[in-house]
C-alpha cells in the first residue's frame, strides 16, 4: 500500500500563489507516477498535473498550463504543485496521488490512479 499525506492548502487572494506538498510513504517502490487532481463544489474531479516518480517527465491539464509546475523531492518521497495568478475558478479540493501502472503520464487524464490522498482545500478569494 501507498500513502499519501497532502499539506499546504488554504485561503488565497485572487492573483496570489500557492504551494502544495504531497508527502508519500509505504510501498513507494511500486509507484511509477505521481498527479495532482482537483475537485470543486458540484463538479467533477478532474486531472491537474503528474510527473514521472523518476527522470524528468511532466504533463499539466490545459486549465494551468504555464501558470504550474509540479516537481519532485527524492530525497523526502515528496511532490509539490506551485500555482501562480490564481482565480476564484481555482477554488477546490486539490488530491494527490500516485499510480503503480507504467503508462504515460498523459493516460492519467482518463484512468483513475491506485492511489489517492486525503485532499486539502484551497479557496480563492478577497
């Protein structure tokens, strides 16, 4: 089994910046691909970003391209999405998780991982 512990979420004023961490823990050499998804009120859950649990590779969801980036920390089994300009639109719960299948990382827009975090709440607004 994988855990996942995610920290860093809060309340933002429109325009700010955020930095979320993904703390992993467990079986974390089956995992081969880490992801941030993010759910609002209503809506469903859907694909933020993913990165390769190892080399280099990433892939962000057309809704925060060029305003993200997802790293990865060796050292701490960690993972982090920093946004930047962010919007009321951005307002939901942000999950990580990780995934033990080798595929692309562009197939996790449409396969769900094996395995997801508790989530943290991240709310845009004066």
């Amino acid at each position: 089994q994988v855990q996942l512990v995610e920290s860093g979420g809060g309340l933002v004023q429109p325009g700010g910046s955020l930095r979320l961490s993904c703390a992993a823990s467990g079986s974390i050499s089956s995992i081969n691909s880490m992801a941030w998804y993010r759910q609002a009120p209503g809506k469903e859950r859907t694909f933020v970003a993913a990165i390769s649990w190892r080399g280099d590779s990433t892939y962000y969801a057309d809704s925060v391209k060029g305003r993200s980036t997802v790293s990865r920390d060796d050292a701490k089994n960690t993972i982090n999405l920093s946004m930047t300009s962010l919007s009321p639109g951005d307002t939901a719960v942000y999950y990580c998780a990780a995934d033990n299948r080798r595929d692309s990382l562009y197939g996790l827009q449409y396969r769900a991982p094996a395995y997801w975090g508790q989530g943290t709440q991240v709310t845009v607004s004066s």
